[in-house]
C-alpha cells in the first residue's frame, strides 16, 4: 500500500507537504519470488538430509539461513499479491530475513575454517590461536546479525526518521560483516601458505583439506560481493536506482545465496569432517565435528 508517514502534528505534516512513500517502487514479481522460495526450499531440505547423514552440526545455520530465505520470499510472494495495496507485515518479513539470512551463513563458513585447521592438525601454522579463531568471527557476524535485524526492525515503525536511522544502523552491521569477511579471508590465505611451507603429516595425507579450504573462499567472496551490494543499495537512499529496480535483488542477492546454499551441498564439509564418513582418513574426529561449541 502507499503509506504516509505519520507525522504526529498538522504542522509538521504541512510542513513536509504529508511525506508519502511507497513500501516497493515497483511491483514484486510473483512468479521470481516463488522460484526462488522453491530453489532455497528444495537446497534446504537438502542440507538439513546432509546435516542428519552427516552429523556436522556446526552446519545448523547455513540451514536455518536457508529457512529465513524461504519465508522472505514467500514475503515477497505475497507483498507481490497484494500490489498495489502492500501491507506492512510481508514487506518487513521479506526485508528482514533476506537482510539476515546471509550472516548464518557466514557462522557456518567461519566455524568450518576451525575445525579444517584441526583435521589437519594446523593449529601451530595459524597466527591466531585455534580456540579464538572461531569464537572472534563468529562474535563479529553475530553483531553485524544484530545489527541488521535491529535496523530493519526499527525501520517498521514505518516514519522517515525510523527508516533513515534504521537505514544507517543496517549499513553499520553490513560494514562490521564486510570488515570480519576480510580479515577472515586473510587468516584463511595465511594459514593456508603456512601450513603449505610448513606441512603436518595430516595435511599431507590424502585428506582432500585444500579443496574444502578452497570452497570456504568461494561461498565468503559470494557473500562478501552480496553484501557490497547491500551496502551499495542502502547508501543510495529509498530513491536509490538499486532500491527502485527489482532484477538487482534477484543477481546480487538471490543468485548469489542460492549459489553459496548449493556450492555446501556439493562440496560439503561433512567428506572430511563428520564423524561418520570422515573415519576413512586416519584420526578420530567425532568431537570435531559433532560439538556445537565454537571452539
């Protein structure tokens, strides 16, 4: 629906001539938004099959991520329904949870990174200690999740100052993800050239680590180039170009989520992690992988 904000006074609605805005500058497509809740549907139940096969159960979140994606595009699905007479409650489930969802993500990716270091017994070729490592990525995406969600939730108050402050408190979280992707990916590229000099005798067993290491820079550049655009889009304004323009949401943030959900059902973890397929390599590894301790 087109919305007026709420102004409290005839003098302050006379002077900003009755503000109006529109929750969407267009109207959501139905048929996009319903692909792509079936795509993150069906990549979902996937990875909670992988989860219980596995038991690799630092991969809850990236599965749970894919869960918010579902609902918030059903949210779009039915803000789409309702054009031009959109209701609150579907545009802030959509906003939030597509806002979100991509930092579960990146627990997972941050808590996977600890426990390849310990597959391959690596902890000494890593310049921050392994019982840290997790605990600081994961408490800065932790943040930068707090950070989204509480701006998206202030921006449902629905006035022009909630949606301008709560605006610059979702670019502030976006940031912190961005600056914790970054010094992830260069403890990542450290360790691996340290421990590429200077191999252990896991890392020089058969134990396919580099590969999975490899696929953890995949699925981060993925979401560091998704959250670029979102900080992009909200520094652009409500006016903005990529606001106003729907198929952006769809390549620089649907595509690039599906991509990050499918690329962990490919290349899981679990081959190398999970305590039950992964004992083909030597090394017991059942507390690696099941515990849910950042650790």
């Amino acid at each position: 629906m087109n919305s007026t904000m709420p102004d409290g006074s005839a003098a302050g609605a006379a002077a900003s001539d009755a503000y109006t805005y529109s929750l969407y500058h267009y109207n959501p497509s139905i048929p996009g938004a319903i692909v792509v809740a079936v795509i993150f549907l069906l990549t979902t139940v996937f990875h909670f099959w992988q989860l219980i096969k596995t038991r690799c159960w630092f991969m809850i979140p990236l599965a749970v991520g894919g869960i918010l994606e579902v609902i918030g595009y059903a949210g779009r699905a039915k803000s789409g329904d309702e054009s031009p007479n959109w209701t609150l409650g579907p545009y802030i489930i959509q906003a939030i949870l597509l806002l979100v969802a991509p930092a579960l993500f990146a627990a997972t990716i941050y808590m996977a990174l600890g426990r390849v270091i310990q597959r391959v017994d690596g902890e000494s070729r890593s310049f921050v200690p392994l019982r840290w490592l997790t605990k600081i990525f994961v408490t800065g995406d932790v943040l930068s999740f707090f950070l989204q969600a509480g701006g998206g939730g202030y921006q449902a108050v629905g006035t022009l100052e909630a949606l301008e402050n709560g605006s610059n408190v979702i670019i502030a979280g976006l940031f912190v993800q961005l600056f914790c992707f970054g010094c992830f990916i260069v403890v990542s590229i450290a360790f691996h050239m340290a421990i590429k000099k200077q191999p252990t005798r896991q890392s020089s067993s058969d134990i396919p680590w580099q590969k999975h290491l490899k696929a953890l820079y995949v699925g981060s550049a993925l979401i560091m180039v998704r959250s670029i655009f979102r900080v992009v889009e909200y520094l652009q304004g409500f006016s903005g170009y990529l606001l106003s323009h729907e198929p952006y949401l769809y390549v620089f943030d649907a595509l690039l989520m599906i991509c990050v959900m499918i690329w962990f059902n490919w290349i899981h973890p679990g081959e190398i992690l999970s305590p039950v397929i992964g004992k083909r390599w030597n090394g017991d590894i059942e507390e690696d992988c099941s515990s849910t301790q950042m650790s």
